[in-house]
C-alpha cells in the first residue's frame, strides 16, 4: 500500500483510512485513486481524489466501494462523521402542517408521475401504429412503383408497334 497518497478531502481520508484497515490496496494515478480490494474476483474501483462536486461525487465514489466490498458504517453512503450532522438536523419535530402538505405534493407527484406515465404508454403506441402504417405505405408504393413501371413498358412496346404498322409497306 502507498503511504505517499496527500488527500486534502476529510472523507477521502477516512474511506482510505477504512481501506487500508481492511486490507485494500489503493493507488494514485494522477488525479484519480485507484481502489484494489483484497478479494481478487472483485474489480478494482476508480474515484477521483478531490471530489468537485463534493455530495454526488462523493456518494457515487462510496456506493462504488460499497459494492466493491469496502464496509463502509454510516447512512446514505457516507461516513458516520457527516451522519451526525445529518441526524442532528433531522431531530426535530416536523410540524403537522408540514407533513400533511409534503403529504399533498408527494400524492401530487405520484398522480402526475402515473398521468405521464399513461401518456408515454399512449405515445409509445401511436409511434408504433404510425411506424406500421409507414411500413405498410412503403410496401403499397413500391407494388404502384413495380406496377407503373410495368404499365409503362407495355404502353412504349404498343406505341412502337403501331409505329411499326403505320410504316409498314407491303411488299410487291
């Protein structure tokens, strides 16, 4: 294991700190980390050192070495350190006003959600109804296209008969 990683991001420290307890292997390639577990039949997990975007960059990089195998404690891929903080926040009472109007909006969302739903359903069948139609279409223009064709031959193979009757001479 490398012990020349400088990672200036408090959490990218402790997930390598947390790695190297358990045994993984990570590397510095340029701006990014390459994470190796120690189960080998598991690949190995690239992250960025220096998140930019600091919450999904972050998240994405320990669900990704959550699913690698990494035992990372905490809730929604973070570490306990930012749990805390969250926790905190969400100790207080929620006002019944607040929750039956979060109540309102998320029944809101789930009818519109089904509503646009419905809608993709329906589009989705006109758009193949219309693709068959066109199918369909194709395959009548090109029995006229065959036929017109056809027609055409047998009406210049006429017209150069009768040229050919009209020019006749008989034969003395």
């Amino acid at each position: 294991m490398s012990d020349h990683i400088n990672l200036r991001h408090p959490t990218m420290r402790e997930l390598y700190k947390l790695a190297q307890a358990q045994g993984w292997r990570v590397e510095q390639h340029g701006t990014e980390l390459a994470w190796y577990p120690p189960d080998k039949s598991v690949g190995h997990v690239i992250t960025g050192m220096d998140p930019p975007d600091r919450n999904r960059a972050l998240a994405n990089s320990v669900a990704q070495l959550r699913r690698a195998g990494l035992e990372i404690p905490g809730r929604r891929g973070m570490p306990a350190q930012e749990e805390e903080s969250v926790a905190e926040a969400e100790a207080e009472p929620i006002d019944p006003f607040v929750r039956s109007l979060a109540d309102l909006i998320e029944e809101e969302m789930a009818r519109r959600t089904a509503n646009l739903e419905a809608l993709t359903a329906e589009a989705e069948a006109r758009a193949t109804a219309l693709a068959n139609d066109n199918a369909d279409l194709r395959a009548k223009l090109k029995e006229c296209d065959e036929g017109i064709d056809q027609r055409a031959e047998q009406v210049a193979l006429e017209a150069v008969r009768q040229l050919l009757a009209e020019r006749r001479v008989p034969r003395t």
